[in-house]
C-alpha cells in the first residue's frame, strides 16, 4: 500500500481569504483523478465543537450524519467533495485537549508527564489518522483555521513539523494568502505575503506553494518577487483571483497547474483526471440570464453595519442549486424580520432555523403574509416551528399561541420541549445534547413533501430540542394543516404543510434539508420550493 499522504493549508496574516474553499478545491482536483481524498479542519478554538456558538461569532454550523457540530467549512467539503464526513473530520484545541486529559485520568500515558509537547501534536496526529482510516483515505487534506501568526495555531503547526520530520516526502504545507491592491495604481502588494511565509519560517515550517488570492490575476513579476523572497519556485506561486462563483475555484487551480505540483512533490502516481461534470455545471451558472427572487427572513446576518450571510452558508447554497438546476439564476436578499412588509417583492419566502425569542414575532409576520398572499414558503427546523406558531394563532384560533422556548407560559404551548431533552435543559447540559444527526421519517401519501421526493421513507439531519406538542396536532390537522412528515413511531412531526389546492407551496420541516444539498443533485425540497417560485 503506498504511503498516505497529508497536505496542509494554513492563512497568511488575514482571515476570511478562502481557505475552506480553497481546501475543498484542491480535494476535488485531486479526487477527480482517482484519489481517496479525506478533509479534516482545525479549529484553533478551546469549544470542544461549534455548537454553542452564535453564527454571527463564527458562521453557521453545519451538522453531520452521526450529530457532529461542526464548522461551516465541513460544509464545503461535502459539497465540493459529493461525500458525507463524521465528527472524526473536525478538530478544535478543546476536542484535542479533552482527548489528552481523558487519556491521562485513564492511565493511558502509564504515569508518565503530559505535556503540551510533545502530547497535544502527537493526538492531533492520531486524530488525523483516525479520520483517515475511516474514510480509506490515502490523501488526507488538513485545513488550520486562522492566521499563521495567531499563538493558538502553535501546537497544531507543531503537528505539521513532526509530521514532516517523520515523513519529510509525505507532508505539503500550502500558504494560502491575500495581496491587497492600492486603488490609486492597482498594484498588488506582496509584503503580507513575504511576512506570513517568514513568520511560518518561524515555527520551522516553510511552505511547498503559496495560493496567492488578489483582487486581480497576479502577474508574473510579483510572482517571482514572492518566489525569490519566500525561497520558493515560481511554479509554486499560484495566481488565484477572485472569480465570480466559487465552483469556479477547482477548474481555476487545476488549470494553473496545482494537481500536477502536487502529484510532483508528493510522488503521486500522473493520473487523467474527469472533471467534465464539474466544469459542465459551471458554464451552465454562466449562461443563465432569468432570475427568481427569493428573501429570506433571519437575524443572524448582522454583525455591526455589515452583512455576515456566512450564518445561512448552506440555505443560500442549497438555493443555488435547485435554481441552477432549473435554468434561473437566484437573487437572494436578507430581509430584517421587523421589516415584513418589502415581502412583496419576493418569488420565494425562507425562514431559516434559529434559536431565542429576538424577531419572532416579525418572522411570524412574515410567515402570514407568505400564507395569505399564497407567496411559496419554506419553513427550516425554528422556521417550521414559527409556522405552526402562527397557524394556531391564525387559524386554529388559539390566540397567543406560542412556543415555551419564547413563552413558559403561554395558554396554548403549541411547540414544546422534547420530553427527553427537558432534564438535559433543567440540569444546563447543553454541548452537544441536542435531537442531533440523521433521523429516519415516513411521509404522508398524496403530499406535497412525498410528490418532492419521490418516495416516502427518507433520512434528514436535525439539530432542535423543541417539536410540535403532539396534544396539539388533532386540533391543528382539523383546521386544515397537514402533518406529511412524522417520524416512524408517529410520535415527532417531521413536516408540515397545507395542501396544494390551498396554497401553492406552504411547508416546514423539523429538519434542516440544506445540509444534504449538493451542486450536483439539488436537495428535493429546495428544487419544489424554487419551481413553485417560478410559477
């Protein structure tokens, strides 16, 4: 069996300059010519996962198959990749830390001293195998999140030096680093560059490529500026402007030859690649000119007086790609939930998941303009939740209907706490407690959501602690709503909706559809909204 391989992608002085995708990139690249790829990312974080943490903090979390809470990044890499990853694919300083110190309660170390050193490395290394056996993965693609000078990055660029001292033929490290340009000359500037690869130096690792992201194509005089200044061969500084659509990043660095000095370095055997497919779906995004307006209600895109849509990574994604896939090109706008009344200027209304009491009542607004206007609708998990809320109250006549998240008090406590998640609450167990993970439901016959799928059992990620109170249901089911989703002892209502002949598209799900969405098969309940949009 041939040696496993890692490739490191690390930041240069700034954040925010792509390293997800740009890691998620060069895995398709390479897994486009028969290669096993794996992802893990890194997060310098001490939260042992990303679950706790508000959006606007650090993006959206995206969940996995066996109920990891996991960084947005995880997301590209499915996407990108067309595969499902576990929890063994994401790594924070806290998960790593909680390994170590498990072991050492254990007796695993025998007696001896932990210590920062060698030991935090050491499980990073294990860890990164573990995942890599999972996936029987012979290429395992490591993204460390932050900046290359940040202290919390220092054990895990320890783990890159005592992998390249144990396998100084097996180990890449990629630089990925933004040039600003000067607006008065449009020249890009290569000093952050040459920074970050000598700060890198520092810590006794020097990069094998640098993926110099730029407003601008780089031209070959800075190139060999920053080859001659961060001891590298021009072949390895990589020109990657900004493009127009991310999908577009794979086919940009495979043209610029990145595969190949991979393949060089490492001693991969020179396979052809098939990225037709790929390059297929990017110049049909190109030549689309119709547009579908869809507004999505939330309130974790505002962080200051700028927009962070990082926070609905995988709605807006998932958009894209049932629109994609019918021949239009989406235009999606944050709509303020206090500001419901530009409503009418949407094809499509999202209400997107959450969690709290702040907006409710505007996203409820929202959600009734959306029913009454016959605009199509899509519920997401807390969105499903504020639709029923407002069915009560609107229909069923239960006036203050509500849910006991917002309201312990409420008359008529539509949405209520899972009994099982009730003494986790009262007893604040709230890491990683939640209904996680992928969850079997059947569907109803004859309705919207069976006729979108095709079938009627499915399997969806969840991430909630709150359901429909099932002493609700018979009242809500006669006054006209639909339960066409319930999980397979009946109990838990997975998806609710009003019948066709009632509205052309009104339907939430408990569960979060836009984390199975890929670029290449559009998730079915994305693809019915956006067709029900168009009409």
């Amino acid at each position: 069996m041939a040696k496993r391989k890692y490739i490191f992608v690390t930041g240069g002085v700034m954040s925010g300059v792509g390293k997800g995708v740009a890691t998620a990139s060069i895995g398709k690249i390479l897994q486009s010519r028969g290669h096993k790829i794996t992802a893990v990312k890194i997060d310098p974080y001490v939260n042992v996962d990303a679950g706790t943490m508000n959006p606007t903090e650090h993006g959206e979390v995206f969940v996995l198959d066996d109920g990891g809470e996991c960084d947005q990044d995880l997301g590209n890499y499915e996407r990108f990749l067309d595969r499902n990853f576990s929890r063994l694919n994401s790594l924070t300083t806290g998960s790593v830390y909680l390994s170590v110190i498990n072991k050492e309660r254990a007796l695993k170390y025998k007696g001896r001293c932990v210590e920062v050193v060698p030991h935090i490395p050491l499980q990073v290394i294990e860890d990164l195998n573990a995942a890599a056996d999972h996936d029987k993965a012979d290429i395992v693609l490591v993204e460390i999140g932050g900046t290359v000078g940040e202290y919390q990055n220092i054990l895990f660029l320890e783990t890159i030096r005592f992998l390249k001292l144990a396998h100084p033929d097996d180990v890449i490290t990629i630089l990925v680093s933004y040039l600003p340009m000067r607006n008065r000359d449009n020249e890009l500037k290569t000093k952050p560059t040459q920074y970050a690869v000598r700060t890198l130096n520092s810590t006794g690792i020097q990069p094998d490529m640098i993926l110099a992201r730029a407003p601008l194509p780089l031209d070959n005089k800075r190139r060999e500026k920053i080859a001659l200044n961060c001891n590298l061969s021009i072949e390895d500084v990589i020109s990657a402007p900004e493009v127009d659509d991310v999908y577009e990043i794979p086919i940009q660095l495979d043209k610029a030859g990145v595969a190949d000095r991979l393949s060089k370095k490492l001693g991969l055997t020179k396979r052809k690649r098939d990225m037709k497919e790929w390059t297929r779906f990017v110049g049909k995004i190109k030549r689309l000119k119709k547009e579908v307006r869809i507004g999505i209600v939330g309130k974790y895109f505002g962080t200051g007086d700028f927009i962070l849509s990082d926070s609905y990574l995988s709605v807006i994604e998932s958009v894209k790609y049932a629109s994609y896939a019918l021949g239009v090109k989406p235009k999606i706008d944050w709509v303020d939930a206090g500001k419901w009344k530009t409503l009418n200027q949407y094809d499509g209304i999202i209400v997107p998941g959450g969690f709290g009491s702040r907006d409710i009542e505007g996203k409820i607004r929202a959600i009734r303009y959306a029913r009454e206007k016959k605009v199509p609708f899509l519920g997401l998990c807390y969105g499903m939740q504020l639709a029923t809320i407002e069915f009560a109250r609107n229909v069923a006549g239960l006036r203050g209907a509500n849910s006991t998240e917002i309201d312990k008090k409420t008359r008529y406590p539509v949405i209520d706490v899972i009994p099982d998640q009730k003494e986790k609450l009262e007893k604040a167990k709230y890491g990683g407690t939640m209904r996680l993970g992928a969850y079997p439901a059947v569907l109803g016959r004859e309705t919207i959501a069976a006729n979108a799928y095709g079938k009627r059992k499915i399997s969806e990620r969840h991430r909630h602690r709150y359901e429909v109170n099932p002493e609700y249901i018979k009242k809500l089911e006669s006054k006209g709503l639909v339960f066409s989703g319930k999980s397979p002892d009946g109990i838990l209502m997975e998806i609710a909706e009003l019948p066709k002949k009632k509205h052309p598209f009104f339907l939430g799900t408990q569960f979060h559809p836009e984390l199975k969405s890929r670029p290449m098969s559009p998730h079915p309940l994305f693809l019915a909204f956006i067709k029900a949009a168009l009409k």
